[in-house]
C-alpha cells in the first residue's frame, strides 16, 4: 500500500509541476499586473510541491527536482497574451480538479482519498482565483473582441407550410397525438 501511496504522491507532484511551470512562463510574459499574480501562484505552488515532496522517502524526492530552466522558459513565454496564460491556468486547473475527482471516486482506500481529497480542494481554490482574475478583465484585448464576426441568433422564421409524407411515422404520431401539428 505505501508503494501505491508513494506513486500517487509522484502523480500528484507532477501534475502540480507542469502547472508550476505553466505559471512561471506566465510570470515571464505577463504584464506588471498581471506577472505579480503569476509569481504568487507559482510560489505557492511550489510551496505545495516541496509539502509533498516531503511525504516521499528521500531516495525518490531526489528524482522530482525541477527540471526546466528558466532560460527554456523565457524562450517559451514570448508567444501568447495575458489572457491566453490565464486561460491556459484555467484549463490546466480544470483538468486538475477532473483527474482529482476521479481518484477521489476510484480508490477506497483513505490515505490515498485523503491525498487526492486534498489535492482536489487546492485545485479548486486555485481555479476560482485564477478564473476571478480573468474575469476581471485579462481574458482577452478589445480588438480580438471587435474582430470576431456578430453571433447568429438561429432564428429563422416561420416554418414551412408543408405537410409530411402521409406514409412516415412523423405523419402517423401526429394523427395519434390527437392535437393539430404546427407543420401541416
């Protein structure tokens, strides 16, 4: 059972690790408003990875030291906008609280539900952080939104004065319904 345990502790820090450095990158590419809510996310992020990492025996916690470097990172963070970060945070962390509930649903036993548990509550604050900041405005510029064309509203008059054919089953529920059809 610690085996189990300790993988899913390795599941878990990495999952957290890939969005580590997904708000790291948003750090590097952010605007000042923004690049000070992506370092906090990060620090604290990191906070939790190294909190897990100490459940792990030492053997394995040497095994999940970061891996990216800032100089990939920055080479990385030039493309995309603010709101793409934040969208991108928002997705990660939605697929975070997806895979968490699913653990939590799956496995009975309660030191690996009380792990995924866990897991499942930080991602969900974290989701709702992240998606009130790209609520507050970061979501997207205003010329992306003047460029899209205007929404249809589908609704497309009145229908067509024709009856159907006699011989389909459309014809034979409308006669058994007993109350005149709009259609013919």
């Amino acid at each position: 059972m610690r085996e189990l345990l300790a993988e899913a502790v390795r599941l878990v820090v990495g999952v957290e690790r890939k969005s580590e450095t997904l708000y790291r990158r948003g750090a590097m590419a952010a605007e000042d408003r923004h690049r000070s809510f992506f370092q906090r996310l990060a620090e604290e992020q990191s906070r939790r990875i190294e909190a897990l990492l100490r459940q792990l025996p030492e053997a394995e916690t040497t095994a999940h030291e970061p891996g990216v470097s800032l100089s990939c990172l920055a080479a990385v963070s030039d493309r995309g906008t603010t709101g793409n970060h934040l969208h991108q945070a928002m997705l990660d962390k939605r697929f975070s609280i997806d895979l968490y509930a699913t653990f939590c649903r799956c496995f009975k036993e309660p030191g690996l539900c009380r792990l995924f548990e866990t897991a499942l509550v930080v991602a969900r604050r974290e989701f709702r952080v992240i998606t009130a900041e790209y609520l507050k405005g970061g979501s997207r510029s205003d010329a992306a939104a003047t460029s899209r064309p205007q929404r249809r509203s589908h609704q497309r008059g009145e229908l067509p004065n024709r009856a159907p054919n006699r011989h389909s089953p459309l014809f034979f529920a409308m006669q058994d319904s007993g109350r005149p059809s709009r259609i013919g």
